[in-house]
C-alpha cells in the first residue's frame, strides 16, 4: 500500500477508494462511486477478516433492513482470477444472503493480499465492530507482519498506548480470552487480572468476579492483593492437608464465597479468610456475626 493511502486509513475507508476500478464486462453499473451490482455467490469472505463473531440477531435485522430499503452503502472487493473477495463490508455481505438476495452493490479496489487485514481492521474500528480480543489478534497479526505499535496506531487512528493494552490481553489464557471476547469481562477487569503472575490464581480472581459482579476498581484491588500474597508466600512444597480440615475448608469457602486457608493442625492453627475492600470485608464479617 502506497504511503498516500496508509495516510488515509485514520481518516476512512472512502479515502481508498478513489482509485476503484470501473465494472468489468458483463456486471450492470449500481449508481455512483464505480460500483456495480455482482452476483453474491461470485463473491468470497475475506480470509484476513479480522472479525470472528457475527451475532444472528444482528444480522437478521441488517437483513429485514436490507429486504425493505436495498443494501445502501456497496462492499468493497477485489478481483480473484474469475471471481472475487471482499475486503471490506462482510456483515452487509452476508446480511444480504440471508435477505435472499442474489446480488450486491460492490466497489472493486486495486487491494493486494498483503493489505486485506488491514483495510478491513480499520472498517471494523470504524464502526466499533470489534470485540477487545479480535482487535488484539488483528494488531498481533499486523505486528507480525512487521509493523511496530506506533504504526499499528497511527493505521488505525488510535494511540499506542491503546494497541498495547490490546496486545497485553493475548496474555491470558485462551479461557479468559473468551470471557472478554464474549463480554462476561470486561476489557477493564481482563487488567486487573493481568496484575496476578499465576494463571491459577487469575482463574480463580475471575470466578470471584463473575460470580460477585466486582466493579473493576473492587477487581483491581483484589488482584493486587493476590499479587502481593502470591509474592510474600514461600515457594515451599505444601504439606498434607488433614482431610477433616480440608472439608472444612471447602465448607467455608462454600459460605463466605472467598478464598480460605487453614494452616496448622486440629490442635492448633490458624484460619485465614481473603477480602477485597471495605464493601466485602463487611458483607463476610455480617456472614460470620449472623452464625454466632
């Protein structure tokens, strides 16, 4: 991609297509802009889009929408030997299958393969189409192709510091991953459990999570709190756990929806019971004061 088009990207999609081509042979013309009206059936997904999750719901209302009005803004493709892929516009795409319609208004573009990912990143940024994780994994494969944050950002008209804290995501496992991309965390409470070194521990912070709804500020609290447990703690091998005393652990954790340890023996020990905050230091101790 020329350096007058990577300019163009922060400023929208309509800045790279000047230079569409007009319909070929065969294809009826669609109204302005170069675009023409193409059998949906000659056109295939972008293999590069970076979009993994299309919600049903939404497509069938883009479709009802579709039914009654057309399809009013083309998607934009390329030529694919004797047929074509589509860079930019997969929603209306398949919006319109499902509309039941056998062709679409298409801009065809000069795109080579190598920018496909990134002209359908920065149409997706554009409409805020993009869950956190399918944004981090469009910069990571944009990253890998060779292009530094800076880069990324200035591409998609976003600061670093926001492509970095995308990027930081893909260091949770691929289960918490999918509790971000599915929205049961949020892209606030997937930093906070970044702060926590073991992914144990990380699993075991986002059940609190879910679980209790902790607002991010709550989240961040007690992920520092497990980050400084998990620091001062020795690293020795545990000790056998008496099974009485172990039911009774899983008893109280049961209860007071927390984490508890019990050091020691029967004869003599210790019991300790992890709170995050003021609001869930209260909440255990009128657990605990109700029982007695």
């Amino acid at each position: 991609m020329t350096s007058k088009a990577r300019s163009a990207l922060g400023r929208g999609l309509g800045a790279l297509i000047p230079g569409a081509g007009s319909p070929p042979p065969g294809e009826a013309p669609a109204g302005a802009g170069g675009a023409a009206e193409i059998e949906i059936e000659r056109i295939d997904p972008n293999p590069e889009q970076p979009r993994r999750l299309f919600d049903p719901a939404q497509l069938e209302r883009l479709a009802d929408s579709i039914r009654r009005h057309g399809v009013l803004q083309p998607v934009v493709v390329r030529a694919a030997g004797e047929r074509y892929e589509l860079v930019v516009g997969e929603r209306r795409w398949r919006a319109a299958q499902v509309a039941g319609r056998k062709t679409i208004p298409a801009v065809i573009a000069e795109v080579a393969p190598k920018d496909r990912l990134e002209l359908a990143l920065v149409e997706n940024v554009q409409r805020h189409d993009l869950n956190p994780i399918e944004l981090a994994l469009a910069f990571r494969a944009l990253a890998d192709s060779g292009a530094t944050q800076e880069e990324i950002g200035e591409r998609v008209a976003l600061d670093r510091s926001t492509v970095a804290n995308h990027l930081r995501l893909l260091e949770l496992g691929r289960d918490l991953q999918a509790d971000v991309e599915h929205g049961r965390l949020s892209v606030g409470h997937a930093k906070a459990l970044l702060q926590v070194p073991s992914p144990e521990h990380r699993r075991q912070l986002r059940d609190r999570i879910v679980a209790q709804q902790l607002s991010v500020r709550a989240a961040e609290e007690a992920a520092r709190s497990v980050a400084s447990l998990s620091e001062r703690r020795p690293k020795a091998s545990p000790s056998p756990i008496d099974p009485n005393l172990a039911q009774l652990v899983d008893a109280l954790r049961d209860r007071l929806k927390t984490r508890v340890r019990i050091s020691g023996g029967s004869g003599r020990g210790q019991i300790e019971v992890e709170f995050y905050g003021a609001s869930e230091l209260d909440r255990i101790a009128r657990i605990i004061l109700e029982g007695m």
